[in-house]
C-alpha cells in the first residue's frame, strides 16, 4: 500500500462509469464518492486518482464527468476529513464569488440608469414630437 494508485489510464484516471465498478477496485483501494474529495487529496499531497463516472458534452466535445476520487485505505479517513473542510472552503468561495457578480451587476445596472439619465436631460427624451431637445433641464455627468 503505497506509490501510484493501480489501475489508472493513461490520463491518470479510474473508470467507474458502471454500478459495482467501486466494488472491483484493486485491493488496498477506496473509492471516495464525493466532489470535494479530489481537491481535498490534492491539499494533502495523498497519491490519488480521479474517479470518471461518465462522460457529458461541451461545446460539442465529450468530457469525462469527475465524481470522487480513489485513494489508499489508510489515507481514507484523512481524506474524508479533510473533503468536509475543503468543501465548507469551496461554498463559502463559492459565496463570495456570488455576492461580486451580484454588487458588479448592480453597479451596472446603476451606471445604465445614471446614462440614461444624463441622455434623456441633455437631449430630451427621442418620445416626444420634435425629439425633445433640450425640454428638459441638463444633469450633470453621472460618470465624472
């Protein structure tokens, strides 16, 4: 029990595309069925191979579908521990990245806004017969 997990491809990988194909893995081996398990075996340095346990289309392309991770039974436990924190990790990043897409399109949405605000006063809203130029009383720059 030790070095390279066996029966990997030549990607480095393990098939587990069909139901039972955990239970035939080679001995000394567990297979570790959760996403934050990978990245949590990449932190501690544990030899490792990726679980495929299917394939789905990008962009045209096939794409294997990764679903856990193979490790050595005596790196289980310590790999599993470590899934939990790492997957506590990756919601909370996961959650900041949110609430910045969130703030940058309201940014956005406030800048359209504030435009068109300082359009419709300086050139009048395009609505009204003759086009409105300069009805309305001009605002300052919004973006000054």
């Amino acid at each position: 029990q030790g070095g390279p997990i066996p029966g990997v491809n030549n990607h480095g990988n393990i098939e587990l595309l069909h139901e039972g194909d955990a239970e035939r893995l080679p001995p000394g081996t567990k297979f570790i069925a959760d996403e934050a398990a990978l990245s949590a075996a990449k932190r501690l340095d544990v030899q490792h191979a990726a679980a495929v346990v299917g394939f789905q289309r990008k962009q045209g392309l096939l794409r294997p579908r990764f679903g856990g991770v193979v490790v050595w039974e005596r790196d289980e436990a310590q790999v599993t521990e470590a899934a939990i924190i790492e997957r506590e990790r990756l919601q909370a990043l996961e959650a900041e990245q949110r609430a910045e897409r969130f703030e940058a399109t309201w940014r956005l949405l406030v800048k359209n806004v504030l435009v068109d605000l300082y359009v419709e006063g300086r050139y009048g809203s395009s609505g009204c017969p003759g086009g409105g130029a300069g009805t309305a009383a001009p605002l300052g720059d919004p973006l000054a």
